[in-house]
C-alpha cells in the first residue's frame, strides 16, 4: 500500500511540475524534482566519493554515481559473447550471467533475468517526460540502467544496462579481489564505455 501511494504522490508531482506552466514552456526545475522518485536509502556497501572518481573512469563514474547514460552502440559490452558473469563495476557484486545476455538491437547490453532477484533494486524514474524503472546494484547504489517489459521468453524482461556499470568475470577465470582492495582499477578499464547521450530508437536509458 505504501509503495502504490508513494507511486501516485510520485506521478502527480510530475503532473503538476512538468505540465502546470500556462505557457506550455517545461518550468526550470531541479533534476531531483523531475527524476528518480525514491526514497532514502543506505546501502550495505559505500565508498568515498573521492576513492570512486580514482578508481572509475569519467564515464563510469558519470553512469553509476550521476546517473548518466552512455551513448548506443558505444559500450564495451553491447556486442560481447563471452561466457561469464557480469559484475558491478563498482562494489563487484554479481548482476546477470552471460546465458541471459539477449541482442535487443537498442544499443546497450541487454539481459532478461539477474544472477538473484535480490542483485537489483529497483525504483521509479521520471526523468526526460517519460515514466521508466530504474535499476541499480542493490549493494552500493550504482545506477545501472533501466528495465522494460519486453524482453524474451521466460521471463519478458529487460534490462538495459550500460556498459560503464559493468564489470566482466570469465567463467574459466580466478575470482577477482574486491574493488578497493588492489584490483579497482583492473574493474574500471573492464566497464569503460563510450561519452554522450543516448540515441533515440527504442524506449531507452
């Protein structure tokens, strides 16, 4: 009940603050007030927001610490194949599994299931005029993307993910050492992805 109340308190501020000019110009407003709609949240793992910007590419940091979408076809991961799991490129926990990985033809890597449905929170995005999922790792808050309910069989899920919020393990490889812990930067080159905005195509990031 709280969530469908939160949801409508949510839908009706960006009514009234995106619509509500008699000129039919948008009202200059905060990003906060006309993005994600979420409440507080402390997440099991942080990191100083000094560490993560030496540790991350710009692009990473931009996508997984501001929100930010990196431009289509331009991630690392969009056309990848190789088997293994994908990781958060920031506290390194495990998101999807190759086998899940799809083509979705939209231009950032797509996946129709999560490794456990406890890797990925999820929350409500207005940004841009438009009402999206958002998702992030669900132990450090990393943004990752966003999810739409068109993806494949089983589950007609997908999430589309950017390239510059993952991290990659092949399957025949060792287990990598946490981030901070020495292997960071190894993390950081893996999920660099491509500068810009996003294209126009599908409903996107």
């Amino acid at each position: 009940m709280a969530v469908l109340l939160r949801r409508g308190l949510c839908l009706a501020l960006h009514r009234a603050l995106g619509h509500g000019s008699s000129s039919g110009r948008r009202p200059a407003l905060p990003a906060a007030l006309l993005g994600a709609c979420r409440t507080k949240k402390t997440w099991p793992v942080g990191f100083p927001q000094e560490e993560l910007r030496k540790r991350l590419t710009p692009m990473q940091f931009h996508v997984t610490q501001e929100r930010g979408t990196e431009s289509a076809f331009r991630g690392e991961f969009t056309d990848h194949k190789e088997d293994g799991t994908y990781t958060c490129v920031v506290c390194g926990s495990p998101l999807f599994q190759s086998a899940t990985k799809f083509d979705s033809g939209s231009g950032w890597p797509s996946f129709f299931d999560l490794v456990k449905e406890e890797s990925v929170s999820l929350s409500d995005d207005f940004s841009y005029g438009m009402h999206r999922v958002e998702t992030t790792c669900s132990q450090c808050g990393a943004h990752l993307g966003h999810l739409f309910d068109d993806g494949p069989r089983p589950t007609g899920k997908r999430y589309c993910i950017n390239s510059a919020s993952l991290a990659f393990q092949a399957q025949d490889a060792a287990s990598p050492a946490p981030p901070g812990a020495g292997a960071g930067a190894g993390a950081g080159a893996a999920g660099a992805g491509g500068g810009g905005s996003a294209s126009e195509g599908k409903t996107e990031l």
